[in-house]
C-alpha cells in the first residue's frame, strides 16, 4: 500500500528565507507527483506536477524535483513571502491507478 | 477553464438528517470525479471514486450505505451524508478528472450538532 510522508509537519521561516519541504513514497512505481496548496478552510491548488519520466519542475519561485528509484521529492521555494503561509500537499498516483495518494502536508508559516 | 464548485460551501445539520453536496465541473466534462474527507489537520483521505452512469467505488473502511454517491452526469456528482452523526463532521473536497488531472472543489465544511 503506497504511503506519503512529509517532513517537516510545519515549518515557521522568516520572510526571504529559501526553504525545502520534503516528501517520500513507499513504492517507486508511480505515474506522477503533485505538489498542492490548501489556503485554511479551502480547496486545493495545483503547484506542480511531475512525471514519472521527469526529474523537476519549475514555475516561478517554486522548484519541485523528483527521485523517482529513492522515492522521493523535493519543494524548494526561493524568497518567501508571507502570502506562501499555507499548507503544502504532496499526492502521487501510482502507475496503474488513478488515484491520488496524499500525504499529511507541512504547514509553512512566512513571518514579516 | 477547468473550474469545479462546490455546493453548499458550508452546512449544519442536526443529528440522524441527510446532507447531500453537490459536485460540478464548470467548464468540462469529467467521466469521474473523486471525493475526499479531510479531518482537521489532517490530509485528504479518498472515500470513493465516482464514474458516470456507474456504480461508485468505494476505498475500504467507507460505508457505501452511509454514503450515497450519484454521478448522474458528466459534470455533476453528488454525496449524500445519511443519518448524519457528529463523527461525520469534516471537510469534504471532490475533484474531477480531465485528461489525467484532477482539478479539486473548493470544499464543503460539514458540522452535525
């Protein structure tokens, strides 16, 4: 059974810092990842997705990479800002589903 | 485009009633959509997997008796919470799927009293 994790669970960083969020997955077979973000109260919004076939991701200050044999992934996010203060969701969908396998997420908070 | 709403955003029901949320895929046409359960703090756990014109799969542990789905069309879903208990309260997301992407509702924020 594929299960994500993330690491850290929340995460507090002044404003302009560089961070990393963190996620792994149990089985390597999967057809792409995703990384979201939930605003309190909210939906989901898309970040970034990765396949399989692909190493990283980049759209603006937000950089996601994947190493898909180890089973993990990264989210860098350069100068943060406080309007970033969300959580961050890491899904997969493994490679003969259709299902999206979330892990827990890291509340990040950007301090001013 | 790829727009899903959800309705009603927010809803308080009193115990043992039916709720039902509504699912739609604005501007396309999903053969399957996706609904979700999200406990404070907590990430999205998928209750079940709708297909249209279909039976609704259901992940294991989900009550498929306490929650109705009908995926009557290709742009609307709808689950249906029976016999609500305050153990159903939570934040119920959908999504709809279209070429490979699921595109995710804003969420419905269930409290039973």
């Amino acid at each position: 059974k594929q299960e994500v994790t993330q690491i850290p669970a929340a995460l507090s960083v002044p404003e302009g810092e560089n961070l990393v969020l963190n996620c792994s997955f149990t089985d390597s077979a999967i057809y792409n990842l995703q990384w979201f973000r939930q605003d309190p109260g909210k939906g989901l919004t898309s970040l970034l997705l990765i396949q399989s076939s692909q190493r990283e991701q980049t759209s603006g200050r937000l950089n996601a990479s994947l190493d898909k044999s180890s089973g993990r992934s990264t989210l860098y996010i350069a100068a943060s800002q406080p309007g970033d203060s969300a959580t961050y969701l890491c899904a997969v969908i493994e490679e003969y589903g259709n299902k999206l396998v979330f892990g827990a997420g890291t509340i990040l908070r950007v301090k001013s | 485009g790829a727009v899903v709403s959800q309705h009603p955003s927010r809803v308080i029901c009193k115990s043992g009633t039916s709720v039902k949320i509504e699912c739609r895929s604005l501007d396309f046409q999903a053969t399957t959509m996706f609904w979700y359960r999200q406990f404070p703090k907590q990430s999205l756990m998928l209750m079940a997997t709708s297909n249209e014109g279909s039976k609704a799969t259901y992940e294991q542990g989900v009550e498929k008796d306490k929650f109705l789905i009908n995926h009557a069309s290709l742009t609307l879903s709808t689950l249906t919470v029976t016999s609500a208990h305050p153990e159903d309260s939570s934040f119920y997301i959908c999504s709809a799927s279209q070429q490979e992407t699921q595109y995710f509702g804003p969420g419905t924020r269930l409290l039973v009293l």
